[in-house]
C-alpha cells in the first residue's frame, strides 16, 4: 500500500494502491469490512468523497 489516510478518528480509510490511481476507501461496521473506490485522484476529493459515503 504506496499511502494511507485515516479520517473520523481512525474509522474511516483513504487509500491508494500501487497500480491504481484512484483513491479507494473503507470503513468496518457492523462486523465486516466494506471498501469502494472514490474515483478521484485528488486526495482532497478522496476525503470529501469518504466522508459522503461513510
């Protein structure tokens, strides 16, 4: 994993993998693991992105 962003107190994940060039996101709830991609290659629309769909 090239970068890892932690948002909402360490609930929230924004991250980018090494052959991608979109930023990916993650939450754990309710016992499992979800994860989308933002679509953006902006760090900054990832985290708007992240925090809309958390």
């Amino acid at each position: 994993m090239a970068a890892h962003h932690e948002l909402m107190g360490g609930k929230l994940h924004v991250y980018k993998r090494e052959n991608s060039t979109y930023w990916q996101c993650s939450t754990f709830l309710g016992g499992k693991n979800h994860r989308v991609s933002t679509k953006e290659d902006s760090l900054a629309l990832a985290k708007d992105f992240a925090e809309d769909w958390s």
